[in-house]
C-alpha cells in the first residue's frame, strides 16, 4: 500500500481508503449487511496496509418513523474493529457530522442556523464519539455544506472548542454532490483542512474548479464515488434491476441505454494499462496527485484486498488521461427525485 500526505494535516494516509456507508445496521434499501464478514473486510484491510476509515453519524442509523435501529452503526462497528485490533493508534478515523435539518444536499437559502448551529455541533460530536467509544476522531467533517456558511461565527467557535478539547484532531467537508467549487470561501477560512467530493472518469469538473486551489493551499482531497454508483464497476447489463433507494433512479431502464454504449467505449481504450472497469477506476483518481485517498465502498473482504492491489504506485499514462477526458459526463441523476434542486444551483454548470 502507497501513502500520501492528507494536506495540511500533516497525516500519511494510505491512498485507498475504505468507505462504510453499507458497512453496518440498516443502509437504507441496500442487501443487509454481514456484519462478520464486515469486521472481517476492516481487518484484512488493516492487514493489506490500509489505514484511513472514512464514516458518518447517519450511516447505519434509523430516522424513519417504524424503523428498527440495527445492531450496530457504521460507527459503532468501526470502533469495535479498532478495539479489536489492537491497533487504534494506526488507524485514522473519519466521521461527518449530518446536518440537523436532515437535507442532502444542503439547500441555497437556508440559513446555518437550521443545518449546523453551534450547540448541536458539539451535541453531535459527543454522539459519535459514543458510538465509536472512542476519545477522539482524526477527522471530523461536516457532510452537506454550502459557501454561504463560510461567514457564520458560529462553526467556528464550535470546532475551535471541540478542538482545543481534544475530541477532533482536524476538519473538514463533504461538498454536495457536483458542486467542486462550493467551498472556496470556507477553505479561506483556513479552518478546514480537507474536502471529501465526487471525482470519478465521468465527474471531472474538479480538475479544473478546484484541484489548483487545493495545490496551492495544501488542502487534503478525500475522492469519493469513485466507481459512479457502481457504472464502473463493469457489471451494469440492461437487465439490471435495483430495490434500494437511490439507484431505481439513477439506473433506470433508460439511463441503462445511455451507460451501457459510454462504459463499452471506455473498455475499449484500457489498452493494457487496467485489467478491469474498477482498476481503471480507481487507477485514474490515483493519477492525481491533488487527490490524498480514494475511499471506495467496502464490506466484502474480496473487494478490500481488489481495491488495495491497484496501490502499487502505477499512475496511467499521459495519453490514456486524455482519451479519458474525453468520456467526462456531467450530468447530475439525483434531480429526477427533487427537481427544485436545479433550481437551487444544485448543478453547477
């Protein structure tokens, strides 16, 4: 496993990294989840040389109304894996902190005070904190955000605090869905040391909007859905059928005619330098050196030890990140189930 330096933070974080959205409890629509074979996936992970473990307080938690609490949260399964390893002081943890108005992503014109006031950035904090039955998060980032925020004292105090209290080593931002620019001013601030975004062959616009900001300002970049929902992960047919919440949408039976052609395309000008769509994946964001970690989805120790194989330190070449700008599709799939969100600037164009 290769590592690289997670901006200002200073930490070496290995450049794959695991995401645990289906990791544990209830993941709203996706299959239940192993939970053994989950701390089996964490551990091998440890194992292969993986050290950064990227979660959030809403993953695996229940907010439904009827709703059953799983057994654990994301969180709570992840602390459990720390205790058991032994190993606490070689993992570094990631939590995000879910906006109190319950809105992904957060919407323009709505005040900070009804996502993020100060009180309740604390109260989360320790809630998570709890879950982990940890002392302390390496980083904690804030999972909606919107610039308009930058300018509120009031997260600032908040994270000052919790950090002089020891409870957070540093911050950061999970910037909505296709909005690589929506975070400028805040990163101004100085207090945020690391955005976590969408980049993948198809979401590219970062490279333009905001990959030279964060060279320039030392800002850590955590990647993620780097496989676009699972299009590149090579098993889309267009017999495929979905019952979770989000991808019925995303890969409807008309959206499924539009990916199969642009996936067989980019199968074809792999050459040699990827043997499969998720190598290739990951092989592309790993080629930036803007990019800290990738944290693909992981709860399947077969797909841990996949992911860990591509960091060996072989970037694609100049000439096949060209053709594969060429494949850059913009498109933004999540309107379809909340229009206003267009309207809200949702699409950054």
């Amino acid at each position: 496993m290769k590592y690289r330096t997670l901006g200002k933070t200073g930490l070496k974080v290995s450049e794959v990294g695991l995401g645990t959205w289906q990791l544990a409890g209830i993941p709203w629509g996706w299959d239940p989840p192993d939970e053994n074979e989950s701390l089996r996936a964490l551990h091998r992970y440890l194992e292969l040389g993986g050290n950064f473990i990227d979660s959030a307080w809403v993953y695996g938690r229940a907010d439904e109304p009827g709703e059953k609490s799983g057994r654990h949260t994301s969180e709570s399964l992840i602390g459990e894996f720390a205790r058991e390893s032994g190993n606490r002081d070689k993992i570094i943890i990631a939590s995000k902190i879910a906006p109190k108005n319950r809105y992904w992503p957060a919407r323009r014109g709505i005040p900070i005070s009804e996502v993020y006031p100060e009180q309740y950035i604390e109260e989360m904090v320790d809630s998570s904190l709890k879950s982990f039955g940890l002392e302390t998060i390496d980083l904690m980032q804030f999972h909606v955000w919107d610039d308009g925020f930058a300018d509120d004292e009031g997260w600032k105090r908040a994270i000052l605090k919790i950090t002089k209290a020891g409870k957070v080593r540093y911050w950061g931002i999970s910037i909505n869905d296709y909005q690589p620019s929506n975070c400028i001013k805040t990163l101004d601030t100085g207090l945020i040391s690391t955005i976590q975004l969408i980049f993948n062959i198809f979401h590219q616009l970062p490279i333009d909007r905001l990959f030279p900001y964060v060279k320039e300002h030392n800002v850590g970049l955590i990647a993620r859905v780097p496989f676009d929902e699972g299009s590149l992960t090579g098993r889309l047919t267009p017999n495929s059928k979905f019952e979770d919440d989000m991808r019925p949408t995303y890969f409807n039976e008309e959206r499924l005619k539009e990916f199969i052609p642009r996936l067989e395309e980019i199968k074809k000008i792999m050459g040699g330098e990827a043997t499969s769509l998720p190598e290739l994946a990951l092989r592309f964001i790993l080629s930036f050196g803007e990019i800290s970690t990738v944290i693909p989805g992981t709860r399947k120790v077969k797909y841990a030890e996949e992911n860990a194989a591509v960091s060996d330190g072989r970037k694609l070449s100049n000439e096949l990140l060209a053709e594969l700008k060429k494949h850059a599709w913009e498109r933004n799939f999540y309107v379809d189930k909340d229009p206003s969100l267009e309207k809200d600037g949702y699409i950054e164009k």
